[in-house]
C-alpha cells in the first residue's frame, strides 16, 4: 500500500489525493519505517512537492515531511515556511517543524510571534492568523516553559465554589468557621477573607473561584470573552499573584454542544481574550495557570467559574503512589469524618486491606491512633503504602499477608478499611465468601467493643453477615454514591452474648 501511494507521487498521479491518503497510512509506526525504506535516503521528492503551485499539496507534504522526523528536513520546512504566502497553510508548516528540535529557532520565531500580534489583521485572514499564533504559543511555551505566577492571595475576600460530595455536604460546611456559607446542588459555596481554613479542609474534590462582577456569559465566544474581560478577569488574577507577566490559560467548556463545536467556540473565546487583554492572557494547551470553566446552564449560557494552579493543594502530599483499586483520599477522608463520633484516640487500628495506605492516614489525620497496622496481599501495594507513610510521616505497622493468615499478640479497638470490590479478578462467589470469612475473622483480632468501619459496594453482603452474627449492630450507615452503590457502615462488635 505504501509504495503504491509512494509510486503515484513519483508520477505525479493525483498527488493531493495520494498525499491526503499517505498521511492516514503514516499514523502507523511500521508504515513511516516502510516510506522511509522506500525513499532509501532520496528526498527529493519532498523538496520539489514544497515548491508545488497547489497550496494544499504544499501543506500536506509539510505535515508528512513533519511524521517521517528527518532530521535534514528541518531545514527545508522552515525555508518553506518563511516564505509561504498562503496564511492557511503556516500553521501546518509550525505543526510539522514542532516534530523536531526547534530550539535554535526559537529568535525567529518569537519575532513572528511578535510580529503577528502587533499588527491589524483583515477579517477575513483572522481565523488562519489566530491559528499560527496559537502554534508559536503552543511551541514557545513548550521549549521555554515560562515560570508560574505565585499566589499570594490567601487574605482577599473570594467567592469559592468547593465541589463535594452531594449526599454529604455538611461535613464540609461545619468545617467552615470564617465567613459565609451554604450548600448548594453541588456542594458549598463560600464567601471568605481566610483561603488557608479553606485549603485544610480534606472533605471536598475541588476549589474554584466565581468572579464577582461576571456570574455568567453568553453563548457566543466573542461576546463571552469581552464580557469575562469587561468582568475584571485580569484584576482577578493581579490581586492574587505577585508577579507582573502574562497569565497562560486554557478554557473547558461542558456542555451537550459537539465536540468540535466545542473546540470551535474555545479557539475564538481564547483569541480574543488574547487579542482585548494584549496578550496579557495567553491561551495554552499544555503549560497553563488557570483554567476558565464555563458550564451550560438551564437557561442555555455559561456559569463561569476559574480553577486555579498556581495554589498548591498540599492536602494530599503524601499520596505519591496508587495501585488500581485505591480508594481516593478525599473519600477516605469523608469517611472518616462520618465516623469521627466513634474513633478513639489513640486506638489500636487495623485496615485487612490497606492497599497503599490511604484508609490509615487519613483516619490518623483526624483522630490520631496508636498502632496502626496494615496488611494487603499485594506486594506492590505494601511497597507503596510504605512510601505513602515515610511522606506523611506517619508511622503504620505494614505486613504483606493475607488478613484471614493473620495472628496478633493482641486484640485491635477498630477495623477501618475499604472492603474489596466486585471487579474481573473477583467473582460474586468469591466476594460473598470474602465477607463470610471477614466477619469471622474480625471476631478474632478485635476487643469486646470495638468498631469497624467499612467502605463497602456490596451492601447486602453487610446486612446478611449482621443479620446472622449476633456480635454485630450497625450503628450507622450512609450512602456515598447511588451510581457506584457504595455505602460506610460503622458496626460494633460484642463478643460476650447473652
């Protein structure tokens, strides 16, 4: 197939078309090595086909010339570039030279770049303007990556929106003591002068500012841009960062609108934020400080909300390494501060399956224990939680064994631990066995009165094992999530009956 497609460029037999069909084929690996076999070092063809008279030909053999990664190319695609009149096919020459190391290229290209941002542009070479200049963004950025504003503004008064769990809200909200509060659908939201109570509070997934001039925008990208400058987006920033140098930013955009809509009404909205800011805001894909969120709402515009990259969440430091079924630490936190009521301090814990250690920590962050003992049968998962901890610096007892092989010197005050989970390793047999044997075993290891509480999606399973033990109560259950069916239990376990 390639030499076919490579002999119609030779003969110069419907060369767009052959072009156009050679670029699909180069998306596989073994293709480009096949084409780069078949040219056996002989270029030529590529050169001439950048001197064509068809814009379109031009174009695509840059792009093919860019996939091939030859080194002698670089040259040529430049040259070409340089002198390419045609505005819609500049970008795809910066998309093909961005394939190499253009680092050598970099003064040229900040002068085009300057170039193209001081000067008036005719409406109807816009659209191909914008382009090149979001590629010489995209590609400077990339080599130089300028260094992050640092914020500072951890005393101004902001509008947070803080992204919870929706069944659990107040757990979040009865954290906040400064300020103004209240829930809402999706979690809290708050008007505060102290970020730094805010940013110790492990409850919630997210932190995202409102602006307070500029709730919403149209749904039109140029009269959204204009109404989100026009709102002090910039002031925003200023009022928070030290540094006085442009702000690199990327919009996400939810919505039911298609996805190259989407991708449509970005560009144009990021353009000109670019162009009315003076490119104090610049738009980047990869290497981005803020993130400009707009949300459709019922009415059918935007709700505009501003993630922030330059704050350093540290909440979750110690979280270096995961495994698959690692629970996430803002839920391991939820579930502890659901169970707060019925920790002790200074208890003797054990999670049967600790994986990499989340469950423990989080749980000693709220109520300190001591020991902490955790066992997994996955070695790897052992290793990791043991980095977890030396992080956190927190000191938890791990073993590489199976729970149900388990022997003690003594009895445990608590079990606390995410139970294992239905999944491809798993059958239904064997997770309803798992909870037999559990139970059991928890008679066992734990002291007359003591607590286990449970992350479980196997709900059922709890209430059959309580409803046939009688050393077991449920003192409190809660629903974490009706779509992944999870729930907490806190069970107490009597060992001496009547």
């Amino acid at each position: 197939m390639i030499r076919d497609i490579y002999q119609n460029i030779l003969e110069e037999k419907e060369v767009r078309k052959s072009l156009i069909e050679l670029r699909k084929e180069l998306k596989e690996e073994n293709n480009r090595t096949a084409l780069l076999y078949h040219l056996a070092g002989d270029y030529s063809v590529f050169y001439k086909l950048l001197e064509a008279e068809d814009a379109k030909v031009r174009k695509n053999t840059a792009l093919i010339m860019g996939e091939l990664t030859v080194p002698e190319f670089m040259g040529p695609l430049y040259a070409a570039y340089q002198k390419e009149e045609k505005m819609f096919v500049k970008s795809d020459y910066l998309a093909a030279i961005r394939h190499f190391d253009y680092s050598k290229l970099l003064k040229e290209l900040k002068e085009r770049l300057d170039f193209l941002t001081s000067r008036s542009v005719e409406a109807e070479s816009l659209k191909h303007i914008n382009e090149e200049i979001r590629m010489l963004t995209d590609m400077l950025v990339e080599m130089e990556k300028p260094d992050m504003h640092k914020f500072s503004g951890y005393d101004e008064l902001s509008d947070l929106i803080l992204l919870t769990n929706r069944d659990h809200k107040e757990v979040t909200l009865n954290q906040i003591h400064k300020g103004q509060a209240k829930e809402f659908g999706a979690g809290v939201i708050v008007r505060t002068e102290d970020l730094n109570e805010i940013l110790s509070i492990r409850t919630y997934s997210d932190l995202l500012f409102r602006l307070r001039n500029v709730s919403t925008v149209e749904n039109e990208p140029i009269i959204a841009a204009n109404e989100l400058y026009g709102g002090g987006l910039l002031d925003f920033l200023k009022a928070r960062h030290i540094e006085d140098w442009p702000y690199y930013f990327r919009i996400e955009i939810k919505s039911k609108m298609p996805l190259d809509k989407k991708s449509v009404f970005a560009k144009k909205m990021a353009s000109e934020l670019e162009r009315i800011s003076e490119r104090q805001l610049i738009n980047s894909t990869s290497n981005y400080e803020f993130e400009i969120r707009l949300i459709e709402n019922k009415e059918g515009v935007f709700n505009v909300l501003i993630k922030l990259y330059t704050i350093k969440d540290q909440r979750f430091a110690y979280r270096k390494n995961s495994v698959a079924a690692s629970i996430g630490p803002v839920n391991a936190a939820l579930i502890a501060a659901l169970a707060k009521d019925y920790l002790k301090q200074g208890a003797q814990v054990l999670d049967p399956f600790c994986g990499v250690g989340t469950m423990l920590i989080e749980r000693n962050k709220l109520v300190p224990a001591n020991p902490m003992y955790g066992l997994d049968i996955f070695g790897e998962a052992i290793e990791k939680a043991v980095e977890n901890a030396e992080i956190d610096h927190t000191i938890i007892h791990f073993i590489n064994r199976d729970f149900f092989d388990f022997k003690h010197n003594y009895l445990f005050d608590e079990i606390f631990t995410n139970m294992p989970a239905r999944t491809g390793r798993k059958t239904a047999e064997e997770i309803e066995g798992l909870y037999n044997r559990f139970f059991e075993k928890s008679i066992e290891v734990l002291k007359d009165e003591a607590i286990i509480v449970m992350y479980t999606r196997d709900r059922d399973l709890v209430k059959e094992n309580v409803r046939n033990r009688k050393q077991f109560t449920v003192i409190k259950e809660y629903e974490i999530s009706k779509k992944e069916k999870a729930y907490v239990f806190i069970l107490q376990v009597k060992k001496i009956t009547y």
